[in-house]
C-alpha cells in the first residue's frame, strides 16, 4: 500500500511539473471594433461575393462584418483613405496607381493613408463575345462597343490603356458587370472585358447562357499590356475553362489585396489578418477563389505598405522581408 501510495505521489507531482513546464495557452486579443465593413464591387463582380464569404468568416469568428457594395477599386481606395473602421478590397495595379498618384482618378493626389492587411486571389483578364458577332481578337474590336466595368475601375485603366498602346479604337460602355453581361446577350454591346479570378463571373454567364466566344491576347499584345503595366505578369487560362473554350487563353495577371487604414487599430488588423489567414479550407470558409489567401502569398504585395498589425502577424510565421 506505501509503495502505491507513493507511485501516485511521484505521478501526481511529474503531472504537476509537466503542467508547470508547459507553455501557456496562446492569448489572442479580441477585436476592439464592434463592427466593421468591407468595401467590395458591384452585382456580378468578383469582389463582391468573396467581401460576402469574408465578412461571413469574420463574423462566426466574433467580428461581425458586413459586406459593402461599391464601385471597385477606385471607389475603395478613396474610401479607405478617409476611413479609418473599414476595409477594402482592391487590386495591386489600381493600388500602384493609388499610393504614387500616376493616374488621372487621383487627380495628383497621393492616397498614403492605405495600408495590406491579407492577399486574396490573382486577377487575369479575358474578353468574350457573341459568335454572331465575328469577334474573336482584340484587332477586331475596331470601333465596336465594348464594355470595361464601373467607371475609371481597373477593368477600365488596364483595357484603355492597352487599346492606346495597339491603336485599336473603340466605343467605351461603362456599368456593373451583371449589367454588362446582359447588355452583350441583348446586343447592346459588343463585347466584354473583365478581369477577376477565373473563371471570371460574367464571362462565364455569357459562355454558359450565350453562344460565344472567350479570347485574351496574342503573344505581341501579352508584351505590349506588360510594357504598359510592369506590375502585371504573364498568365494563362487553361482550355475549358469557359463552355466551348477549346485551346488555352493568353492574358496576363496582377494580384489582389484587402486593405484598411493606418489608423486602423494595431489589434483589429492583427486579428482580421490572423483570422483570414488561420483559415484551415479558405476555399470553403471564405470563398472559392480564395485558395491563395494564405500568409505566404503576401510578399506578392510590393505595392502598398503593410498594417503594422498585419506586420506583427506575418513576422510571427517567420514572414520578415515585408515592409
């Protein structure tokens, strides 16, 4: 019986020693926020849907989040400049225009109150067309309508700005991609060019509802959007990826990023990065294209400085070159 005794004596005081060595449990701040907003895009947009699954995730998380329609990424880049309690979704090649002022939309003004928190997705753009249009090439678009999204939206820049470089000239036709889609089934336009993660949402709809053609760019147009738009890269869009795509799509690619204020506490950007990117399936959780929301996709962010909160986060994973 001693012996017993003092078997359970020496288990008992190894348990206790055990617990006493034993690191303590990983303390997360809670959100000082009690709630916030994400500024997305439009109906039929990409954004849109992913800011919905986002906010969804947050707040089963314990910050209750809502989804905010908006123009895109312009639109979000001025309103997370000026406000501190909210996020945005934009992308990288509007952003650039963004923090160094290089575009007219910010009339020379820089926006620098903007910082990363997470990565999202890789936007590629393409272009579609109805068959019975005879438009399967970007020469062909010679003078035809053809829509670019919201108004001085990413869609827009990227696409005027090829244009100008290849002297196509063509007829501009702005409005929310839901609106765009429809307007190319009815013919009132001619076609459409996008730019989200494939497959882009209103292209698809038109290829699955719509006889029609989905096309990008010759290898002489690929090279002449990244001499316009260094901050783009190559890209490719697998065959079948759109019904009735039977070879692959040149394009090219930038990625996309949420954003908050500079000012926007230290803990809240902490753990909206921490939460977004502990996600264990983001592509069920958060949304399907969000696969590449995982820490080590930031460094493809060379554009907007990084959340301090963001920061603390990324440097705890062993991420320490961002800035």
């Amino acid at each position: 019986m001693r012996s017993l005794v003092l078997k359970s004596a020496t288990l008992l005081s190894a348990l206790i020693l055990a617990a006493c060595a034993a690191p303590p449990a990983e303390k997360v701040a809670r959100p000082t926020l009690k709630e916030m907003g994400i500024h997305s895009a439009g109906p039929g947009s990409a954004f849109l849907p992913y800011a919905q699954g986002a906010a969804t995730y947050l707040s089963a998380q314990g910050l209750k989040t809502v989804a905010l329609e908006s123009g895109g990424s312009v639109d979000n880049l001025k309103r997370v400049q000026v406000e501190t309690q909210r996020t945005g979704l934009v992308f990288l090649g509007t952003a650039f225009e963004a923090v160094n002022a290089t575009a007219p939309w910010t009339e020379g003004k820089k926006l620098d109150n903007v910082r990363a928190l997470t990565p999202m997705y890789e936007t590629s753009f393409q272009l579609v067309a109805l068959k019975s249009a005879g438009i399967s090439t970007l020469s062909e678009l010679r003078g035809k309508r053809v829509g670019v999204g919201p108004a001085k939206g990413p869609a827009e820049n990227f696409f005027v700005g090829l244009t100008d470089v290849l002297r196509i000239p063509f007829i501009l036709v702005n409005g929310t991609p839901a609106a765009l889609s429809a307007d190319l089934k009815a013919g009132k336009i001619d076609a459409l060019w996008q730019g989200a993660s494939v497959p882009i949402p209103a292209i698809k709809d038109v290829a699955d509802t719509s006889d029609a053609v989905v096309f990008g760019m010759t290898d002489a147009e690929q090279q002449s959007m990244l001499g316009k738009f260094p901050f783009l890269s190559k890209a490719l869009v697998p065959a079948a990826t759109y019904k009735g795509q039977s070879q692959a799509i040149k394009s090219v690619a930038g990625w996309n990023f949420m954003i908050a204020h500079k000012d926007l506490p230290d803990a809240d950007a902490y753990w909206i990065t921490r939460t977004l990117l502990s996600s264990t399936d983001p592509r069920t959780q958060i949304h399907s294209a969000a696969g590449s929301t995982r820490a080590e996709n930031a460094a493809n962010n060379t554009v907007v400085p990084f959340h301090p909160g963001a920061l603390r986060y990324y440097r705890e994973r062993g991420i320490t070159s961002l800035k």
